[in-house]
C-alpha cells in the first residue's frame, strides 16, 4: 500500500478532499445513530504535541477510540525530543511501533522531516504554516449547512496566518473566491498566494472583503509562538474585528466560522461568535468526525 501522509491540504487531490468530507458527514450519521464501526481495531495513533491543544488532542484521541483503536499523548517535555533526540532518530523509532503519527509543531520543516523518515501516515496537527484538520471541518461545516462552496465567496478577516494559509489551499482545491483582508506586514506568505493565484485577493479593507460573501472566518491576532507580539498585533489589528457591522456587509445568510480559540472582543465580538450566523461548535464537533474519515482514509480502513 502507498504511504500518503496529510502534512497539508495540498497532499489530496479535490476528488480526495471531496470524498473524505462526505464521509466525514456520514461517519457523524452513524455515531448519532449509535452504529458500531470499530475498522481500526489494535490500531494506534501517536500524538506529538510541541504546542497546547485542546479540540485537536480530544478529536483525535476520542475519534481513535471509537473506531476501535488508541491514541497515545506524547509531549516533548516527558520523552526524548525535550532532551535533544534528532526528529529523524524519533521518527524512525516512533513509527515501527504505531500506525499512524500527528504531530502539532512549530517549523513546517519538523513535520516534513519526520515524515521522511516515518514508515507510517504523518498528520499535521497544526504547524507554523498550515491547519489542514481544521480546514477537513470547516469544509464539512459549509457543505452541511450550505451545500457545495464551489463558486462561492469567503472572507478571511485578520492575520495571514496557518489557518488563512490553509483557506487559500481550500480555495484552490474545492474552486471557490478568497477575499482576505489583512493590515500591511500581516499578508499571507506569497508561497501560498502564487499558488492559489485566480482564486485569492488581499484587500486592505475588510468590509470590502465582507461584501457579499458566504462566509466570514476569522483567527486569533497572536498565534500560539507570537504572544510576545500581542501588543503590537492588537494595535495593527484593531479596525480587523468581526462586528455586527462588518457580518452585515456579507449576504443575508453568511456564516462566521472561528476555528477556536476565540479572544471575545479582540478578533471577533461576542455578539457575532454567540449569534445565529455562527457555526462555531459545529465545526468543533466536525473535527472529530472530519479526522475519523481522514484516518480511514490513510489507514485504508473506510470498508
Ligand atoms: N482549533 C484547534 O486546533 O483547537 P486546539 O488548539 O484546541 O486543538
Ligand atoms: N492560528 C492559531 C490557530 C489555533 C488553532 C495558532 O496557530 O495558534
């Protein structure tokens, strides 16, 4: 069988994506029915976090366990990796025992390197670049509330950061218009931008990037490795808040998504995350069922 690690979205072809997100909406169907599907029987996952998570440990931990398999939690602080083991060396060990790594990381180039010398599936849990898990959700959240995103128009408010990165890849992968509005110095890396050209367009302003679109998204102004940049972020970031103002720039029925968590007040006012157009705890749910389908596929286990 190939080896097909997720490191980004860019890693499935559209026809993929489609496929896992479909079954991510059916997977969430037999759990409400309470079905057993229990494909990944004396299966395990490692989990490398390097940064704090609390949606990404719980999906992946829950999700592994009702398929039939576990999950186990790895911090550098109690192995090896705090002391100095290289990640090739990690890599190597890790993935003869397992079936499958996540790993949650700073540099993009920790997550390549493993996955070079891994004879396992590597899955991205976040990097400096990129979140393609919460991507997996927050397009299942979209088809199940909106129907197909092809041709649409989304809204990304703030940084240009690893959740924007991870929207420009969407855009791309699935057809559909990026508008992003972001303060001068906070633009996405050109990288991403190039290769999603016709589908994406850096605006200054945020409500002409709101405009008309199906959806607003949003991220926190300081990323996890930035907090010592709070104060400065909050000032360049300040006219780059979801407010009812801005929410009512974009069609009637837009959605807001956040991919938590959320700084009430700062990126996002309380009233639009806590309103009827935000789909918040839906796609927080979705990560669970949106990473099940993602392990059946790369574990080939879907029958
Ligand atoms: N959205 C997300 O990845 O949340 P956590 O940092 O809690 O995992
Ligand atoms: N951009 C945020 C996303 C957290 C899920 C971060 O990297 O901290």
């Amino acid at each position: 069988m190939l080896l097909r690690h997720f490191l980004s979205l860019r890693d499935l072809s559209p026809e993929e994506l489609k496929r896992i997100i479909e079954r991510a909406s059916e997977l969430k169907s037999m759990r409400r029915r309470g079905d057993r599907h229990r494909p990944l029987i004396g299966k395990t996952l490692a989990m490398i976090f390097e940064k704090s998570s609390t949606r990404t440990r719980v999906s992946f931990e829950a999700g592994m366990a009702q398929l039939g398999g576990n999950a186990l939690f790895l911090s550098p602080r109690d192995t090896q990796l705090g002391r100095g083991e290289p990640i090739e060396d990690t890599a190597r060990v890790i993935s003869r025992m397992v079936d499958a790594v996540m790993i949650r990381t700073f540099a993009h180039a920790t997550l390549e390197r493993f996955a070079a010398h891994s004879c396992v599936p590597v899955i991205n849990g976040l990097s400096d670049d990129v979140h393609p898990c919460q991507l997996l959700a927050d397009l299942q959240t979209y088809r199940e509330h909106r129907g197909d995103i092809r041709g649409r128009t989304v809204a990304w408010i703030g940084d240009g950061n690893n959740m924007c990165h991870s929207w420009i890849n969407a855009a791309a992968l699935l057809d559909f218009k990026l508008k992003i509005a972001c303060p001068p110095g906070y633009e996405p890396d050109q990288r991403f931008v190039d290769a999603a050209a016709e589908h994406v367009e850096i605006l200054r302003d945020p409500h002409e990037a709101a405009r008309g679109a199906d959806l607003v998204t949003t991220d926190v102004w300081a990323s996890m490795g930035q907090e010592e940049e709070q104060a400065k972020r909050s000032a360049a970031f300040s006219s780059y808040r979801v407010d009812s103002k801005l929410m009512s720039e974009a069609a009637p029925d837009a959605l807001f998504m956040h991919c938590l968590p959320a700084h009430r007040g700062e990126e996002v006012t309380a009233d639009v995350i806590d309103g009827p157009q935000s789909v918040v705890w839906d796609e927080a749910e979705n990560r669970l069922h949106a990473q099940k389908a993602l392990l059946e596929f790369l574990l080939n286990a879907s029958a």
